[in-house]
C-alpha cells in the first residue's frame, strides 16, 4: 500500500480541487469588476486582491 | 456455503446498506453546503457523488445476491445527522463531511486499492474497480471542502471530536484476534480484507494519510492519535 501516493492524490488533490475553484471563482469575480463603467474603477484595489491572494 | 462466501455475501450487503445512506448524505450536505459556500465546487461534486453511491447500492447488492445473500433496502431510509447538537450548521456540515469523506472515503479507498491488487475474481474485480473510480473524488471533495473552510473560518473545534467520528468507523472485532475459521484468500477472492489486514489498512491511512491531513488544514491529529493508541493497544 502506497500510503504516500494516496496522501498525494487524495489530500492534495483535493486541496488543489477547492483552491482551483476559488481562484476560478476570484478570477470571475476579477473580470466582472474590469467589466464596470470607469465610475467603479476605485476598485481595482479589491479586484487586484483577489489575484493576489491566488 | 463456505465461510469466506457466507462473510463476503453480509460484507457486500452491509456496504450496499451504507452506499444507499452515503446518496442521502451527500444530497443533504450539497444543499446545505450551498447555502453558506456557493462558490464551492462541493456541492456539485456531492450532487454527482449521490448518484454514484445509488450505482454503487445496486452493484453491491447485485454481489451480495449472487453470493446467495438477497439486499433488502429500505427506500425510505432517511439518515439523520452524526454530528453532535452542540455545533451550529455550518461546523456540523464540516463534521459530517470530514466523518464521511475524509475518514471514511479515504478508508474506502486505501482498502479498495488494496483489494484490487489482491486479484480477486472477475465479476468482484470489475465492482471493485467501477467504485474506487468514483470514492477517489468523493475523498477528494472531502479535503477540498475542509481546504475551503480551513482558509474562511477556524476549523480547530474538530480536533476533538476525531475520536468520536474514528470510533464510528470501526466495528469492535477490528482490533480482536481473527476468528479460527477465517479463509484469508477467499475472503479477498471475494472483495474483503482478512481481519489483519483490515487492521493494517485502517491504521496506515490514518497515520499516513488522515492525521497528516487533518494536521495540514489546521485540525490537531493528537486526539485522534491517542484514541488510536488506546483502541488499538499500543
């Protein structure tokens, strides 16, 4: 039993599971404000911390 | 009916049972995943996880019938929350999903490995095969969600109650000598561990695999390591 491999495939994997959604999910979110008229473009603080924190 | 036959036809009944209660589980955890974690791809994973355990339920009882063991379901069956009263529903949400993913599904899936490399008959082989496809992401979902909550609320209130989800895990013959009439080769030509190596797989995930899990997301393993230690004698 390769208990190793499955800490791999089955801890990490699933880490990389949820943390790839979320950056999808911050990148999504990073598009729509780039989307928003100039009036929003104060925010390209919060946009630009979503990446960040990916 | 031999002894390995008459143990594997209860092994295969007693999963079907448990198959059938996992689909009601994760079709209730989807939805109240949901509802506090919309971004999370979990609750599609446990929408499809479901459906998987129903397959799962009609090939594991489709074995047990032919074993000479007839699954009787109970369509109704609604299982209700193991999680202690005391949390709220999103930690209880957490527990469950840690109970039956993390804990359980990880558990599934080194036994499983290890019975396919057994070489066991034909029929037995492709069951084994169709459902360790679908536990490695049913495994996965339950890391993914506790990654998840490690990194949006504190996740420490777990570490002790691991011993409590770790007991419901076995049944209490695992740590107890093997009865004198078992068939080790049959057992496992038929998809079941003998009891030593039953033992063997459940401690090997759990130090190797589980705690070091539980430990990377924040949730302290020695609980559940010291309640180890005591079920198991050391």
């Amino acid at each position: 039993m390769q208990f190793k491999k499955l800490f791999q495939v089955l801890v990490l994997g699933g880490a990389m599971v949820g943390a790839v959604a979320a950056t999808a999910c911050s990148q999504a979110n990073a598009q729509d404000k780039a989307k928003k008229p100039p009036a929003d473009a104060g925010t390209t603080n919060s946009a630009g911390s979503g990446v960040k924190g990916w | 009916m031999t002894s390995a036959r008459a143990a594997a036809a209860e092994a295969w009944a007693f999963r079907a049972r448990v198959e059938q209660e996992a689909a009601l589980r994760f079709d209730r955890l989807a939805a109240v995943v949901a509802s506090f974690d919309p971004a999370s791809p979990v609750p599609a994973m446990m929408r499809r996880a479901a459906d998987d355990e129903r397959r799962h339920t009609e090939l594991c009882a489709r074995l047990a019938g032919n074993l000479g063991l007839q699954v009787v379901l109970d369509p109704e069956a609604t299982p209700p929350s193991i999680a202690p009263r005391s949390l709220d529903e999103r930690q209880a949400a957490l527990y469950e999903v840690v109970a039956a993913c993390c804990i359980t599904e990880t558990e599934s899936m080194a036994t499983l490995t290890t019975l396919v490399a057994a070489e066991p008959d034909p029929e037995v082989r492709e069951v084994l095969h169709s459902i360790s496809k679908d536990e490695v992401v049913h495994s996965r979902m339950g890391w993914a969600h506790l990654s998840r909550e490690a990194a949006a609320t504190d996740v420490a209130f777990l570490a002790p109650l691991i011993p409590g989800m770790l007991a419901g895990t076995i049944d209490e013959g695992l740590f107890a000598a093997a009865p004198a009439d078992e068939d080790p080769e049959g057992l496992l030509r038929l998809g079941v561990l003998p009891l030593e190596q039953k033992r063997e797989v459940f401690l090997g995930t759990l130090e190797q695999v589980v705690f070091p899990g539980l430990e990377k997301f924040g949730v302290d393993p020695e609980p559940g390591r010291r309640w180890l230690a005591r079920a198991a004698g050391c």
